[in-house]
C-alpha cells in the first residue's frame, strides 16, 4: 500500500483542541501528566522520572524528523489558551497494510470535558484523510472503562481481547482491542 507522506509539521485543529508537534520546551507540562501515579495507572509506563520525561520528548523530536514519517507524537492544547493538557499520537504500524494505532494521555484535571474523544477523532481522521490508511486501531486495559468509552465515541469498535500479552510492572495483562475501518469513517 502506498501511504501518503505528509509535508511539514503537523497541525489538527478541532473544536476545542489543537494537536500539535511537540516542542522540547513541552517537556514540564507533559511531565505534569507523566509523574502522576493516577495518570499512569492503566498504560505500560510511568510514572515518569524527569530524565524519562524529556528522553521521551527528545525521542518524538527525534521520530518527527523521519521520512518516510510514520510516527506523530502531538501535544495536545487548549485551542483559546495554547496550554499544553496531555499528548496523543499516531503511529502507521503496518505500512503495507496501512495500519496505524493511536493513543492518549491527558492531565488529570481535564479528565471527563470530552478532550479525549475529541483528540482521538482528530487522530482518526487525520490517519484515513491525510495519511490515507485503511485501518486505525487502539488498546487499553480492560479496567479502564473511560477510556474504552472514548475509543467507542471515537467510532472505533470493539473486536477482542489480547490475553496476557503485555508484562507491565511484573505482571502479565489483558487489552480491549479497538478499531475502525476506512469504509466507516464518518467525520463528525
């Protein structure tokens, strides 16, 4: 499959919300979500140490320079105050197949305003309008409910479960497998 390369940085204006390219200067405010015990509960890091928060930093710098690009780490903004609230991204994980798989974290205070259905519509539309992809996935971990209702209001649908597939903090977990198709896109 012949995927689409996007020229330039990357910029997804929604409602609300402006995904951006992650700048290093991000690194404090996405270090407020990436220590937060709270936050990092359900995903297979953190809490983050400072020196781990700005490695990952340095590292989507790093992959927002690569051509073909395939891998977009975006700081997620309040669009009326610029405020950085949490980070989201897409990566093409199966170019040949056009697969990619999103995902997102936000700062506990805006956790439940709907920040994260809406970054997880941009990141959809973004992979099947812009990159052209032709399947868009995501996990979590089936205790995490919020976000499993956000993966469903995105358009995505539930289509299993990963048994014991991930080794996180000493012990094996499960994930809800999420996805939509290209043919049910609807933009909203």
């Amino acid at each position: 499959m012949n995927l689409h390369e996007v020229p330039g940085p990357v910029e997804l204006v929604g409602e609300r919300l402006v995904l951006r390219e992650l700048r290093e200067e991000d690194w404090q405010a996405v270090h407020r979500y990436a220590s937060d015990p709270e936050v990092c509960r359900f995903m297979t890091w953190g809490p983050n140490t400072e020196e781990e928060t700005k490695a990952h930093v340095r590292r989507a710098l790093e992959t927002s320079r690569a051509r073909p690009r395939r891998s977009f780490n975006l700081a997620v903004t309040l669009k009326d105050s610029g405020e950085v609230v949490g980070c989201c991204g897409l990566v093409v994980a199966n170019p040949e197949h056009g697969e990619g798989h999103i995902g997102y974290s936000l700062t506990r205070v805006y956790w439940g305003r709907g920040y994260a259905t809406e970054a997880a519509r941009l990141l959809v539309k973004f992979g099947f309008e812009a990159l052209g992809l032709h399947r868009v996935f995501a996990t979590c971990d089936p205790e995490n409910r919020a976000s499993a209702r956000v993966l469903e209001k995105a358009g995505m649908q539930l289509e299993g479960r990963k048994r014991s597939h991930l080794l996180v903090r000493g012990r094996w977990r499960d994930s809800l497998l999420y996805a939509i198709l290209q043919q049910d896109f609807r933009p909203q």
